[in-house]
C-alpha cells in the first residue's frame, strides 16, 4: 500500500489551471521531493494534501484512506512551514502540545511526548520561552518538534529551510535526513534548491507550470533527465547545452563542435539508433561541466572519452574545482577541472570530454533524444 | 528621513534649528491657546471674564463655575447641570464600543484569514459604508428606530453607533490581520483547532494593539459623536454633546462664559484623559484609519 | 539523542480526531455566518437606507413620510431655495479653505517636526490633542474666543491697537471664514501626523544618494521628498473632503449656521429641513446632493490615483 498517491489531480483558481494533473506515488517511509520554480504549484500541490486547499478534480490517497474531503486535522500529517509559523503568544512548549491539547491526550501524556521531542530535537532548555526569543535554527526546530509530537504518518515540509543561512542549512538538512532515517515516516518536501532535492529525496517530482516534468529517483533524474528543462534545472553549475550538428563518424554518430580555428567531431557511443535521424540537422548537446575535465593519461583511449584543445575565456575558481569557461558552437561552455590543471584565460587548455553521460535534445520540443 | 542637517556652515545651522524651534514653539502656543483659555475663562468669576482679556490669569481660582456646569446650569427647559448627560453617554458609549470592537475583530478575521467566495466584495461594502454621509441614513434610521420603539432610549444610540461603527472596526482588524501571516491559521489548522478555537487560542492574543486602537478610536467617536444624539434623542436621555450644546445656546438670563467653559471641559475631560493616557494608539488609531480612509 | 522515541507503539497523539462531519460544516460555515450580520447590516442600514432617502426625495413628504411620487419636486424645490445655494457656496469656501490649509500647515509642520527635533514626541502630541475633541466643545471654545465683545478683539485692544475689529462671527460676509479657523485647528495636526509618518517611510538611501549627488536640501525636498508623499496628499485629501462634506456639528455649535444662515453648510441644512422645520422631502433630496457631492468628489479623485498606480 503506498503512502501517498495523487491521482490526476488538477486545481484551477478562477479558470486558471495551476494544476495540470499530477500524477505521483510513493511508498512508505519514502521522502519524496518536489522542486521547481518559483510559481510552479508546489506549495499549491502541498496545500491540497494537507487538506489547506480543495481540488478541483483528481483523487488524493494518504494510506488507504481517500482525504480528497477530510479535513486537515482528519488526514493524520504534520506540516512544517517555511516561515515556521510558530504561535507567537504561546511557549515552546504550548506551541508543542497545542494539537495534542486539541485532540484531548490527556495532560500527563502530553508533558511525556513534549519531553521526548525535545530530546530528540535538542531543544530541552527553550521549551519555556517564546518564538521570539528563538534563533532561526531553533525556530525550525521548534516547528519540526510540533510536526513530530504528533507522530503522523505523512509530514509535509514547505521550503522550512529557506530561511536559515547557508552553514545552519547544510546542518539542518542533514538533521531531517537523520530524522527521516530514524523515524521512517514518509515525507513529501518542498524546495526550489536542487542541492536539497538532490541530498534529502528518494524520489524527486520536478515540476514546471503546474505539470511534472520527472518523476524519479535524485540518481535517474540527474543522469537521464527526460527534457531540456530538467536537465538544466537539476544540477550546480548547470548542465551545458552546446547548439550542435550531428554527423555521421565512422560506423556511428557524433557531434560537431567548433571552438577557437579547431572543428572537432565526438563520436557518441552508443548514440547511433537514436541520432540516426537527425544526421545533418542541429540537436542540443547536453554535457555537464564535471563531464568536461583536465586531460587525464589513465584514461586516454577509452571510447568514451575525446581530447581536444581549447582558448579559455575565463577561470572561476571554487577551491575544490575552478571552472573554465570555453567557447563551443559560440556558446560558452563551463568545464570543472582539477584546481592544478586549470590554465589562464587567453591561453588554451587540453580538455577531456567524458561523452558516455552526454544527453541531446530536440531544440524545437526541448525534449530528450539520446 | 532623518540626517537633514548635513554639510552646513556650524553658524548658519545654528541659526537654522533656532528659527525652526521657535516656528514649532510658536505653532505649540497656537495648540495650546485655546484650552488655556477654555481652563482660566471657567475659573474666573464673570465679573473678571469682563474686566479682563482672554489671556489674563484668573485672580483667585473660583470652582463655581465648574459646579454649576455639573449640577446646575440650564441646557434647555431644565436646568440641573451636564451630570445627567454625562452618564447619559457613559451608558451608551461602553457598550457601543465594546459591541463594535468584538464585531469588528470577529470580521476581520473572518474576512482575512478565511477568504470566502465574494468576501473581498463584502470587505468593498463594508467600506462604502465608512464614505457616505450619514446625513444620507437619517431619516430612514429615525422612522426605523420609532417603529422598533427604541427611538431616544440608550439601547437606540448603541444600535446606531454599532451599526455605523462596525465599518470602521472591521478595517481597523482586518488590515491588522493581513500583517499576520496566513501560515500561521494554517498550522492551526492542522493542528487541528476550528474556527473559534484558531481565533480564541491564537489570533485573539495577537490582537492586544489593535484592540486598544480600536476601543479608544470607537470611545472618541462615539463619546463625540453630535449628529446621532441630536437626531435620536431629545429631553434627558441626550448625549453630553448635545446638552453642552444646548447649554452654551440657551439664552435665559446672562451669559455665563465661565459655565460655558468648564461645561466644555467637561464634555472633552473623557476624550482627553484617554487621548494624555494612550495618545500613542489613537494615533495609530488615526493614520490606520486613513491609510484606507 | 533517543531513537526509540518517534516509533513509540504507545502514542495516543497518533489516533485520528474525533469525527464529526456535522462540525467540519458548521466550521466552514461559521467564517460566513460571523459575516452575515455585518453583511446584512450594511445591505439594509446604508445601502437600503440610501435608496429610501431617495425614495423620499422623490415625495412630498413634510412632517411624516407619505409615499406618493412628487418627482423631482424637491430637488427643483432645493434648488429654487436660496438658503441651499448659500449652503453650496460656503460648503466650496469651507471646503477649500480648510483643505488647502490643512495640507500646507500639516505639511509645513511634518518637515519641521521631521529635522531631528528634541521633544518630538511632546510637541507632536501638543498638535494632535485637538482631534480628540468633540467638535462641539471646539466649536465652543472658538466662539468665545472670536467672541467680538471680550475675545480677541479685545485682547488686542488691551494691547493698545484700539483701532482693531474683528467681529467675523457676526459678520454674515466672514461667519463662513471662522468655521475654516475652528476647522483648521482642530483637524492640521492630524494631516501632520500622516505627513510625518510618510516622511518616515521614504527611504533613507534616496536622500543619502542625492545628497552625493549634490543636491541642496530644499532641492531634495521638493524634488524628492514631497513628490514622494502623493499618496498621503492624496489619502489626506480624501479624509478632509470627507470631513468637511460632513461639517455639522462644528457650526452648530460655533455659529449655528448664523448670522441668518450665512454659515450655513449642507449638513446643517438638512438637518433642520428634515428634522426641525419638519420638511422631510426637502431634507431627504439635500441628504442625496450630499452624497452625491462626497462621490463626484472622491470618486474621480480614487480614479485618477488608481490609474496612476497601476501605471506605474
Ligand atoms: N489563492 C490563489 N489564487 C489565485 N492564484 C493562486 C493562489 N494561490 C496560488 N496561486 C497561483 O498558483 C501558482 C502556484 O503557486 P504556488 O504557491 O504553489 O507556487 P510555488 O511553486 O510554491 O512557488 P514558490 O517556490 O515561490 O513558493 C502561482 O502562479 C500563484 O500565483
Ligand atoms: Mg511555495
């Protein structure tokens, strides 16, 4: 029995389709995640499955109960805000024990639980004060402590990182992962950070304008992703897309890419089939930068892998890696290579291109080819 | 909006905050006159109103006046002072204003954290009524209130200061809470409190500000209000507005300038000891008022 | 941290609320129901109550309502009756008047007040007590202070200038004027505090950015700041119209409408047609021109200014 499934569901507010039906499914225990752009629905979506928003057509399951009618407190899920939106008036504690006051546990039961999360969430010694004289960090936590007190069996989380500075961020996270891995309660996760996507999901939704564009595993979706658009959305810096002609090589195909006087041609391994078709026409090239590295020796010969020489215009160094920015097809390209091997803009650099992860795309529909 | 007074010559700022202190000191005299004459004219004996000026001292300080305002002057054909009026408006001013408080933080809330179908319309309504004249609702509210049989009766003039008030009461709470976040409601909710509960439990205790805003601007209305009283009540059951009126305008025997006096004080004493105590949020009360005014 | 904690087989938090589907209803209902009352209210007790008025403009009715259909009669009546056009006339003299000078003295004051002054709290609470006050006891006080026996025309007489008049309270040419004095010190330092709160809410770095620039600080005032503080002239202006459309209880109790009824504005005119000259027909078609002023007034104005800001 899945955890949560959302069957087409589709939501329109006055004629407008925000939703487009959405279609998604996981099971127990699973941490699912949904990215996109601001404006894309997700915190709509999240809404209608804490009972915060009707559908307006399609079928929510939480369990095995369809929730498409209950109401908040009868779909058994916990939600934590982006703004925590703690109850200022009242204490840690009564900010805690508020919907377990509300669902009648009696008043020994109460203090028991306030007192296990606090000592799960390290946050004991605040339990008396008031939101207000709370930090950031331990706001959040006070509000992931209201969310667990309850011990529902789907926590909804909306963006609840995206006000803390980047070090309590990365902290953070890695305490939700903890908390998951602990509890083993499904999760559904908003954010529009693909780093948090990436680190946090089983599975991830991307979505854009109201539609899924990807539903799938961190792992598929970065290697395989179905379309331009989440090709470019997953990934830091983000995949290169190298406007490119596809000719024939050898017994197969490849790409034909220009930078400083140089034409080179890749061969594509294993691209044959499905580049056949557009031998002579233009595709998208997709190539991450840490697929575009420093010439290595070891792995010299190996099909998948093409050297060639290019001017660079500019070095970004980010201490563990600099990037290199080199002109293809008249695009800019950022290739991320060792900090050692990084040469100076104005000279050129041997460059090693790793083309079994390379993906193309249909420039007129955006969506995968090979 | 603060460092104006950079890169001037030290000589000529200096001149410059003088003359500015003395514009604001002066226009503070222009404020101030007319209570102090208000307060020495009603403790002069008339015979020193009319051997003096407006801004001579009183000799020695005579309470007659005062007294007379309170228990004895005539406002019309009965002549036992302002007291009755006095209570007249306590009796229906706190329950006005009470009323119109709670009705005005109920649809408040209801208007901003549980947006409806039509309920910005409802809001658009209820503001129109803060625009028109009441001139425009007199009539119609003077033969309603004979045909009810609560016309010139306490529970009349609660019903119309209700009626009207709760316009400016809902504007007051609703553009309060559209400063608190919509999360929070939400939260509740799944937490799973109701409507009331949300309301009591959390938005309620938020709302301390502009409870105090809202009682002391309803007070000043209503305690001021002139229109309403003249219109809806007559004989001993007028406001003290429309006694104080009546007293300063009947014309029996010599004019008291001093009764007049202390009898103005008397009618603003309320208003003014809330306004001295909380001057802060009637302020508030104000410029709330008029952002959407 | 306890790990066992969260997977506890113990916790009653975790049983599903009490259902009760009757009270899911009655809670989407009750937002609703708590707005009904006003909703009515506000149906019946101004817009119901604006269409009988004018269904009574529309009547001969004196001293009880009587519902036959008169026409227009009243309101060609109204506009036969001298005493209206004197009403019209001073309420345009009144209006004006007051709302011109409210604006430039509460300005004026907000760009005083505005210069770091000392004391700022006291001296702002000084120019707003009056608006704490009843019109009436205002009106009160400034009758006997513009009192031509032993007011100010006195007091300057004390002073030596025996020359001096001042008797606009009994002068039917100038009555109108000292409802503008009375009005204007009641209401200034109400438009101050809304200048004042505009002020503070510009922007520090606008005027640091042009003080770089060179400008001098009249120039950033009149090029900057004060074209900044258009919505508060323009809120400003609309509560003022409003207030003075509305003006009754300050001449009743300053001048009465006298003398004769050379101060007369439209409220008081209404309120003695309607309601002590037992006129209600008449009473009800001038309640209607008022109205009518207060929307051909703010009405356009609210046009223009929202079209302006969804321009820009
Ligand atoms: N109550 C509403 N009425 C009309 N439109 C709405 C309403 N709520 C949301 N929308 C619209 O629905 C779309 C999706 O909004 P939503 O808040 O779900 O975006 P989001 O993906 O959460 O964005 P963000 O990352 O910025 O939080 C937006 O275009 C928004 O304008
Ligand atoms: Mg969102």
């Amino acid at each position: 029995m899945g955890a949560l499934s959302i069957r087409n569901v589709r939501k329109s507010y006055h004629g407008n389709e925000i939703l487009k039906g959405i279609d998604l499914e996981i099971d127990k225990g699973e941490f699912l995640i949904l990215v996109g752009p601001s404006g894309c629905g997700k915190s709509t979506l999240l809404s209608m499955i804490a009972g915060l928003d009707s559908v307006t057509s399609g079928e929510i399951r939480i369990g095995d109960r369809v929730v498409n009618d209950l109401s908040p407190k009868d779909r058994d899920i916990a939600m934590v805000f982006q703004s925590y939106a703690l109850y200022p008036n009242m204490t840690v504690r009564e900010n805690i024990s508020f919907g377990l006051q509300i669902r009648k546990v009696p008043a020994a039961e109460q203090a028991r639980i306030v007192e296990r999360v606090a000592n799960t969430l390290q946050i004991g010694h605040l339990l008396d004060r008031k939101p207000s004289q709370l930090s950031g960090g331990q706001r959040q936590r006070v509000a992931m402590g209201r969310a667990i007190s309850r011990e529902p069996s789907l926590f909804l989380f909306d963006e609840p990182l995206s006000n803390l500075d980047a070090k309590l961020r990365v902290e953070m996270r890695t305490e939700i992962k903890l908390l998951h891995q602990r509890m083993g309660t499904s999760i559904v996760y908003v954010t529009h950070d693909q780093i948090e996507a990436m680190t946090l999901g089983d599975k991830i939704a991307v979505m854009k304008a109201g539609e899924v564009q990807q539903f799938g595993t961190p792992q598929e979706i970065y290697d395989n992703p179905a379309n331009l658009f989440v090709a470019g959305f997953m990934g830091s810096p983000s995949m290169n897309f190298i406007p490119a002609k596809v000719e024939a090589v050898g017994s197969g195909y490849g790409v034909k890419l220009e930078s400083g006087q140089r034409t080179h041609v890749f061969p594509v391994p294993g691209g044959d089939g499905k580049l056949k078709a557009w031998e002579g026409r233009e595709v998208l090239f997709g190539i991450r930068p840490e697929q575009i590295t420093h010439k290595s020796e070891s792995r010299l010969g190996l099909p998948q892998f093409q050297t060639a020489e290019m001017p660079i215009r500019l070095t970004e160094p980010t201490g563990p890696d600099t990037m290199v920015l080199v002109p293809i097809n008249g695009k800019d390209v950022v290739c991320r290579v060792h900090p050692a091997h990084a040469g100076q803009p104005g000279e050129s650099m041997e460059l090693m291109f790793d083309l079994s992860k390379s993906v193309f795309f249909d420039p007129a529909s955006e969506q995968r080819i090979a | 909006m603060a460092d104006m007074s950079v890169a001037h010559t030290a000589g000529a700022s200096k001149l410059g905050r003088f003359i500015i202190y003395g514009l604001l000191a002066l226009v503070c005299l222009y404020y101030l006159m007319p209570l102090f004459v208000m307060l020495s004219t009603s403790l002069k004996s008339l015979d020193e109103i009319r051997a003096g000026n407006l801004l001579s001292l009183p000799g020695e300080f005579r309470t007659d006046a005062w007294v007379k305002a309170w228990d004895s002057a005539c406002t019309g054909v009965q002549c036992e002072g302002l007291k009755g009026f006095f209570w007249n408006s306590v009796s229906f001013v706190v329950p006005a204003v009470v009323i119109s408080t709670m009705i005005g933080a109920f649809n408040g809330y209801a208007l901003t954290m549980y947006r409806f179908r039509g309920s910005d319309l409802v809001f658009g309504m209820l503001m129109i009524g803060c625009f028109i004249p009441f001139q425009v609702v007199l009539l119609p509210m003077a033969q309603t209130l004979g045909a009810l049989g609560i016309a010139n009766s306490t529970l009349g003039l609660v019903f119309v200061h209700v009626v009207y008030g709760a316009a400016f009461t809902t504007l007051f709470f609703r553009n309060y809470y559209v400063t608190i976040p919509d999360e929070l409601v939400k939260a509740a909710k799944i937490d799973g409190a109701g409507f009331l509960r949300i309301f009591f439990s959390i938005i309620l205790p938020l709302s301390v500000p502009i409870i105090v805003v809202s009682v002391i601007w309803q007070f000043t209305q209503v305690w001021n209000d002139f229109l309403f009283g003249v219109v809806f009540s007559s004989g001993d059951r007028q406001p003290i507005t429309v006694a104080l009126n009546n007293l300063v305008n009947t014309s029996t025997g010599v004019k008291e300038y001093n009764v007049d006096m202390a009898a103005a004080i008397i009618a603003a004493l309320p208003t003014l000891l809330v306004y001295i105590v909380a001057g802060k949020y009637f302020v508030r009360g104000l410029t709330a008022g008029a952002v959407k005014g | 941290m306890n790990a066992t904690v969260l997977s506890s087989t113990t916790a009653p938090a975790a049983r599903p609320a009490r259902r009760c589907r009757w009270c899911d209803t009655l809670d989407a209902w009750l937002p609703k129901l708590v707005v009904a009352p006003t909703f009515v209210c506000s149906l019946v007790f101004v817009y119901g109550y604006i269409l009988w008025t004018a269904v009574l403009s529309l009547t001969p009715s004196r001293l009880l309502p009587n519902y036959e259909f008169a026409g227009l009669a009243q309101y060609e009546a109204l506009f036969d009756n001298e005493r209206w056009w004197q009403a019209l006339s001073n309420l345009a003299v009144f209006g004006g008047g007051f709302i011109v000078i409210c604006l430039a003295v509460g300005l004026l004051l907000a760009v005083l007040l505005d210069q770091k002054i000392r004391a700022e709290g006291f001296i702002r609470s000084i120019y707003l007590y009056p608006m704490a006050l009843s019109f009436i006891v205002t009106g009160t006080a400034w009758k006997w202070i513009l009192n031509p026996e032993f007011g100010i025309e006195k007091l300057v007489h004390d002073w030596g200038f025996t020359n001096f008049t001042f008797d606009w309270l009994i002068d039917p040419e100038w009555s109108i004027y000292t409802v503008i004095v009375a009005a204007v010190w009641q209401s200034s330092g109400f438009v101050m505090a809304l200048f004042l709160a505009g002020l503070r809410g510009i922007d520090d770095s606008i005027i640091k950015a042009a003080q770089v620039d060179g400008a001098s600080m009249p120039t950033i005032y009149r090029r900057i700041i004060i074209p900044s503080l258009r919505p508060v002239f323009f809120s400003s202006f609309m509560i003022l119209a409003h207030i003075a459309v509305k003006s009754f209880d300050l001449v009743m109790a300053l001048t009465n409408g006298g003398p004769g009824f050379s101060s007369d504005l439209p409220a008081t005119f209404m309120y003695s047609f309607a309601f002590t000259r037992n006129q209600i027909g008449l009473g009800a078609a001038s309640a209607m021109m008022m109205l009518m002023i207060v929307v051909a007034v703010i009405v356009p104005f609210m046009y223009s200014e929202m079209r302006r800001s969804r321009h820009g």
